[in-house]
C-alpha cells in the first residue's frame, strides 16, 4: 500500500525517482519514466504489471548516453564542458560542479510508425534557465538506454515545462510553457514524433502556466496545470476542450489552494475507467530536491463532465 506524500520503493527497497515523469502502457507492463538527477542520471525507468509494484530498469537517459544528430541545428551536448564557470545557477538545476546540464519533465510515446519509442522534455544548460528548449531522445526499447538527438527550439519559440498527449486517432501533441512561461504552446507532431509539424494554438496568453498534463474523458479534452511559483505550490486549474486544435474554456479550479502540496505531473487513464492524478510534492531546489515525493488522486467527474479532487491519505494506485 502507497500513501501520498510518503517515499514510494521498488521492488529493490529503493526509494523510486521518476518526478516530473510519464506512464506509458506497451504490451503486458506500465512503465514509468521521469527525473533522476543522482550522478550521472538524468531519466531512470520502472515497470509494473499491476501499477502497484516497479522494478527499476534502470537509467535511460544519462550524460553518457549515446548521441546522434536528428537534424543539422541540434544540439547535443549532454555534459557542459566548462565545470568550474562562475555563472551562479538557479536553484531548478545542478550545481555547476556536476558538469551536467539539466533534463526536466521527459515524457515518452510509443510510435507505431517507426516502431521507436520517443522521449521529449524541457532541456536546460545547467547553467541558467537561458536555453529554454525542448529536447529528444530514442529508443528501440521501452527500457533501453535511449540515444539523445538533441535540443532545439520549436519555430524558435522557447520552450520550458512540457508534455506529450497521443491522441485516439493517433495523432501526437507536445505542449510547452512559452514565452518566459507566459504563454502556452500547443504543437502537433510530424508521424514519426521527432518534430513539430504545426504550431495548432497559443493558450493562456499572459497566465503564467507549467506543468501542463493532458488526458481525454467522453470526447472531451481535459488540460491541468499549475501556476509558476518555483517549488511552491500553488492552486491547480484546468481547461476543457472539444479539440485540441479547438478553443479551450476558461481555467478553472481543482484541488485546494496547494493541489494538496502538489504540481502535476500526468495523467494516468487505466484500462478500468479510473482516472488518476499523480503529482509532484517537490522537496525543494538543491538536496531538498531528492527528497521530492508523488500525490496519486482519483478525479471525480459530475454528469456536466466537471473535474473534482478530494484528498485521500491512501495513494489511488
């Protein structure tokens, strides 16, 4: 049995780092991919038959990972090559000693296309939060070490918090926080997932939104999302939609004032009809960071289609 807020183990007794992350369901096993920042660690995965007990698989995505160019502008730089700069970092990324940049947020899709596994996220230097860019890497495997194809920006619009949202028809989306965070971007993706084919909408001018995560109900399209407030808290809302590319209602409140000292992460919709929140109770920026916990919820919906969320001490997975 899990409870929110509480460390969640593997089947190794180890405590389990996959913040800012994604549930993918491919043949009979769920895995789960996020944020591992210990050494040389940037996306660790675990997998699950039951949702209930994760085997670690390893780490996916490191700064000695594989790399290969997906096109001419990319860039692949997994390691900085000036440790011991005196740019002061943020307190969202590594020390500068660590030599490593940053890798927030991955989230992967499964392309029936290519038969590749696609893993996007929001990419940092590890110096600041000036490369504001999205970042890819590939896999033949759910579980393999991934080969990064590097960081870019999309149209040449920054890109910061993101998520991926593989629709029934199986056209894919990436959404991202623009702008300084200010805005949101909705962009389809080509068919093989590796680009952006259509920048589709520009949501939330000028609201200030992260930590997007998509999931559809009845024909209906559902977008949650935080506030930015750094490794605060803050009152979770959501947008509904008919289409993606369509227009999207007006945010609206979920949860209590903290998203119960949460930010989300995705949305995880099992075969059963269930649907679950999982969140991040971030510990906070520097050591604190790995001590970052998950809040699973169950979403209630009333007969109009409304989203509601009740606290329980008892994780819903």
């Amino acid at each position: 049995m899990h409870y929110n807020g509480q460390p969640i183990s593997d089947t190794n007794g180890n405590p389990i780092h996959a913040h800012g992350g994604y549930m993918l369901r491919y043949g009979e096993y769920w895995y789960w991919y996020g944020e591992d920042r210990r050494g040389d660690s940037y996306v660790s995965c675990y997998r699950s038959a039951d949702l209930h007990n994760w085997e670690h698989r390893g780490t996916v995505l490191s700064a000695n990972s594989p790399t290969k160019s997906m096109r001419v502008h990319s860039d692949l730089t997994l390691r900085r090559k000036n440790v011991g700069s005196n740019t002061t970092p943020s307190l969202n990324v590594i020390p500068p000693e660590a030599g490593k940049v940053n890798i927030e947020r991955p989230k992967v899709l499964y392309c029936q296309k290519t038969g590749q596994f696609v893993m996007w996220a929001h990419y940092e230097n590890g110096e600041n939060y000036n490369a504001a860019a999205a970042c890819i890497a590939t896999s033949d495997t759910p579980d393999g070490e991934f080969t990064y194809r590097g960081s870019f920006r999309p149209y040449g619009n920054m890109s910061r918090d993101c998520t991926l949202f593989l629709d029934d028809d199986g056209e894919a989306y990436f959404l991202s926080a623009s702008r300084d965070n200010a805005d949101l971007k909705v962009y389809r993706l080509a068919p093989d997932f590796m680009n952006v084919d259509e920048e589709i909408r520009t949501l939330f001018q000028g609201e200030y939104r992260e930590a997007p995560a998509v999931f559809k109900r009845n024909g209906k399209y559902y977008m949650l999302s935080s506030h930015c407030t750094g490794w605060a808290p803050n009152q979770g809302k959501y947008a509904t939609a008919d289409r993606m590319d369509g227009r999207w209602s007006l945010l609206t409140n979920f949860g209590d004032s903290t998203t119960f000292l949460s930010q989300p992460a995705f949305v995880l919709t099992p075969d059963n009809g269930r649907v679950i929140y999982v969140g991040d109770r971030w510990g906070g920026g520097g050591a604190a960071y790995f001590d970052s916990t998950y809040v699973m919820l169950e979403l209630q919906f009333d007969e109009n289609g409304a989203m509601h969320m009740e606290y329980a001490e008892e994780s819903a997975l």
